[in-house]
C-alpha cells in the first residue's frame, strides 16, 4: 500500500466535505472528530464534484445538483437518481498528517469515466 499525505488532519472542519487531488483522482475527504473518511468526490449520476456544496448527513454525503446521497462507508447512493455506487478509499492518520492510498479503493465500484 502506497499512501501520500493528502491533508492536515487541523485543516479539515468537522463534518464538511473537502476535496482533493491524488493522482489524478479526485477525491472527497470528511473528517469526523478523529476519524476521517475518503471517497471518489465524482457524484457516479452525473459530471458533479460531491465535495462543491455537498452536505453531510449522519454518515452520507449529499450531492448539492440532484440530491443523491452516498454511504461515506460503502459508497453505496441511499436515494435516487444515482443508482451506483462511488469508489471508497481507506485513510490512516499519522499524526497530523491524512494519508490515502487511491489504488486501492475499499469496494468494488467503478471509476467514474467522466
Ligand atoms: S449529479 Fe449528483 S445527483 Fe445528479
């Protein structure tokens, strides 16, 4: 496992989506006190970073154009119109530092292509 700092664990606000770029990838980060949870930032309905004016509710971040809201977890949409399911990475902390390893996405959903 190849995992790069991403972020500072001291710039990300509770419960706000942050997006970053790691090779490419565009990915969305939200911490939960001392936890912090990364998926793809490409909402899998259509072209639309899940990370510009999305909302976190519970454990799922909600798209800001159409509304779909994803498992932070799984990265399974909990309610329409996405139908599949967005690319989950595993984040370590060290120290301060968020480490993500985008080659090896946590489930089995596939990269967007748009
Ligand atoms: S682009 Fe995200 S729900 Fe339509």
């Amino acid at each position: 496992m190849v995992s790069k700092q991403v972020a500072a664990l001291d710039e990300l606000q509770d419960a706000v989506p942050y997006r970053v770029e790691v090779d490419g990838v565009p990915v969305c980060l939200v911490r939960f006190g001392d936890t912090v949870k990364a998926v793809h930032d490409t909402c899998s309905h259509q072209e639309w970073s899940l990370a510009d004016g999305g909302t976190i509710y519970d454990n799922e971040v909600e798209c800001s154009l159409h509304g779909s809201s994803f498992d932070l977890d799984d990265g399974r949409p909990s309610s329409l119109p996405a139908i599949k399911p967005i690319p989950t990475f595993a984040v370590e902390l060290d120290g301060d530092a968020v480490l993500l390893d985008v080659a090896n996405p946590t489930n089995d959903a596939p990269f967007p292509d748009h």
